[in-house]
C-alpha cells in the first residue's frame, strides 16, 4: 500500500460530490487548509456542479470534520493492523463511513463505490480491495449517534472548559448538538446594505433577533450568486458578527479606528453607520486580508475607509493618537465558531487560549497609546473561553475600565447595565462571542 502524503494529481474531469468531498477532506486533514476555502476552491474549478451536487459535498465534508475521532474509531475496528496514514485512503474512508454511517440520504453501494474507484484510480488495485472490505465491515455494524459522534471530536480539556464558561447545553450547541428544528445548522444570515433596495428574494426572509438590516435564510448554494450581490445590495455576515460592530455607539461623521480588520465586513457596517462624512481607518496584519477588504469596499461603492497593514502586537505605527472609538476583534482561538469551522478541532493545542489571550493583552496596550483619555472601545473575540475574555479584561484594567453598553441592540441582546457577556447559539441565535465595552483611563 501506497503510504506517501504527496500531493495529489486531481483528475481532470468534473467530480462527482462524493469525490469532491474527499478531495476537500485530504486538504484540510493534511495540508491544513480550511473546509469553507476548499470548498470555494473546488467549486470555483467546476463551475458546472449543480447546487445540489454542492450543498451535497459541503454536507459531507462537514460532517466527516465534526465527527472525525467516531468515524475512526469504528474505522479501525476492521483495520488489523491500524488505519492507513496514506492521505488518499484515509479520506476515502472517512468520507464514505460518513455517508454509511451518519447520513440518511446516502446509498451504500454509492457511497463504497465513489470509495474504491477513487482508491484504485490514485492507487492501486490491492489498496482498493482493502477499502472495499473494511467500509463493507463497518457497514455490517451498528450505525453512529450523530450527538455523541459530535461529542466524542472535543478533546476532554477543551469540552471542559466550554462546560464550565457556557454551561452544557450552550457547550453542546458550540459543536453541533442541536435540535432539529433549530435554525442554525441550516440557514445563514445576510446584512441588507443601507441605501440599497433589498432583493427581492429577501424581501420575505426573517429579519435578525437582534441586528438591524439582518435577515436570515436557509442556506440555498452560492449567496455570491443571487441578484443584488454584485450591486452591493447585501453582505453574507452571520448575526453575531453584524452584532460586534453594532457594539460601538457611534455617532454620524465619526472617525473609528478599525483593529484587526481582516476581511472587512464589520468595517463596511462601521463605514455605513458613521456615514459620508465618517472615516474609518481600518488595520490587519495580513495585505490579502487588506486587498480582499478594498475590494468589498468598491463593491459596495463605500469610499471613507483606508487601510494600514499593521502588527499590533508591537504596535500601531503611525497612526494618529487621538481616536474615539475603536474596536478591537482580536485574533482567537475560535472556540465560538467550532460547528463552522470543525477543523479547528485537528490543530487547536490546550495552551492556545491563553496564549491567544496573552497576544489580545499586547494589542489592547498598543491600541491604548492610539486613544484619547475617555475613548470608547469594544473589545471582542470569537471564543467563549474565560482565558480571552475576563481574564485579558482584568490584564488591562489599568489603561481601560468597564462601562454599560449604549448601544441598543447589545442593550437588548446582554441585558441593561452590562459591560461584558457572551452571545450564544441557544441564547441568542448566534455563534459564540465574547464583547466588552471599555473605556480609555
């Protein structure tokens, strides 16, 4: 058996959704790409694929990443001598063990097959007949409990600690264990653009629990793809996130300060609430999350943000000292998007939220030296974890200290006079985030 990890010739021919999925798999498992770039990626390639062939291989990809260890595990039951390391085999099983084993709309024999073809075509003969036996095995067994499945990929440090900062159930929703009428495995959410007509395809979407201009719709392929995108009629951005730049109460022609920008939907929302005569100065690390940020801004025909690649972590250069508002998404461990970004789980180490929190106290220190006594500033992060949430707060409580929100719908969606909390996907129809509402010393 073939046991090199090199990369892989694809085949020139439109795959099928089945061999998509796998292809996609053994990106993500061993090349450390992320699922929803390699899916884009792939889909970008073979523009012909129907919606339905798409939606088709993002379940599956999906669903193999957030039950991985399960998968194995039932896996290698029929594997004498453990399960093969080769990246072309290893995905070909864990996909069609996702199909035989967790989903309901797949066919065995259909599944097995798009297995061993692919094996046999980037392999061999023998190593196919290796994968035909044991999914023919794993199949014979008992099928898997999707809720325990999800469970059983967190390591047991990291479901700890989500139990002990959201308590059980929100620790559950995190993953994926949710109900079935939940909306929030099936739907995405839109933010329709001030100023713009709203498509009529949205016209009857629910609008947000708590942000304005939000609506949410079942997820139906490519949103890049429906009338009033490329006018700039609407944004794709989930609820939580159109909430953290909702978190600054900003009046019109306000100059914000946009830190760890990336790629800009929450700076468009800045650059549409401060309006016209408003500036926002939008900083990111990385140019391409910079590039891809200029080329929302001209979509949506927004013209008062410029941009500054910059490393907060040291600091923020030549920057003016004098902000009033600014907001700071720092960079985390993710810990509040898992069931989005499920390979998370394949590289997130016990160390790295403290060490996330460490790097988010070294930026809000340098954005303290860029506001003015009294400046205005939202803290927030896209985790649950108290290691970069409270815990950075109680680091920087001599430069910055806690004020109510002002703002209405984190009022609304926190609660009166809080400073700080959490929005959670059973609590508020959100992924997980931490916000806080500081104030320069």
């Amino acid at each position: 058996m073939n046991q090199g990890n090199d990369p892989i010739p694809q085949p020139r021919r439109k795959p099928d959704a089945r061999t998509l999925a796998m292809q996609v798999v053994e990106r993500v498992l061993f090349d450390k790409a992320y699922a929803a770039a390699a899916l884009n990626a792939e889909f970008s390639r073979y523009p012909q694929l129907s919606s339905r062939e798409r939606a088709f291989a993002t379940e599956i990809v999906y669903t193999t990443l957030r039950c991985r260890k399960a998968l194995e595990g039932v896996l290698g039951k029929h594997a004498a001598r453990g399960l093969p390391k080769d990246r072309v085999v290893l995905a070909a099983l864990l996909v069609a063990a996702t199909q035989i084993l967790l989903m309901d709309n797949a066919s065995l024999p259909i599944a097995v097959d798009a297995a061993v073809t692919r094996v046999k075509a980037m392999r061999d003969a023998k190593t196919s007949g290796f994968v035909n036996a044991i999914l023919r095995r794993a199949a014979a067994g008992t099928r898997l409990d999707r809720a325990v499945a999800l469970r059983e990929n967190v390591p047991s440090w990291l479901r700890q600690r989500l139990e002990a900062a959201v308590g059980t159930e929100e620790a559950d929703a995190l993953i994926g264990v949710l109900p079935s009428d939940s909306p929030l495995g099936h739907s995405t959410d839109v933010r329709c653009v001030k100023g713009h007509a709203v498509p009529e395809w949205l016209t009857q979407a629910p609008e947000g629990r708590f942000a304005p201009c939000s609506r949410r719709i079942d997820k139906h392929g490519d949103l890049r793809t429906q009338p009033g995108y490329e006018s700039g009629d609407f944004v794709i951005q989930e609820e939580g996130a159109q909430l953290i730049a909702w978190a600054l109460d900003l009046p019109e022609g306000a100059t914000v300060l946009d830190v760890c920008a990336g790629r800009g939907q929450k700076s468009t929302l800045l650059a549409e609430r401060v309006g016209a005569t408003g500036n926002i100065w939008a900083s990111d690390l990385y140019e391409g999350k910079l590039e891809a940020l200029r080329a929302e801004t001209a979509r949506l025909g927004i013209t008062n943000v410029q941009t500054r690649a910059l490393d907060w972590s040291v600091g923020g250069g030549t920057l003016p000292t004098d902000f009033d508002f600014v907001l700071v998404d720092a960079p985390c461990s993710g810990t509040g998007t898992l069931y989005k970004r499920p390979e998370i789980l394949e590289r997130l180490q016990e160390s790295d939220p403290g060490r996330m929190g460490e790097l988010a106290v070294r930026i809000l220190r340098n954005v303290a030296k860029h506001c003015r006594t009294g400046a205005h500033v939202v803290y927030a992060v896209c985790s649950v974890l108290p290691e970069e949430a409270e815990e950075v707060l109680d680091q920087v409580n001599a430069v910055f200290e806690n004020c109510p929100f002002t703002s209405a719908p984190l009022r609304e969606a926190l609660g009166e006079n809080v400073s700080s909390g959490r929005l959670l996907p059973h609590r508020h129809g959100t992924d997980g985030y931490f916000v806080a509402n500081l104030r320069k010393r």
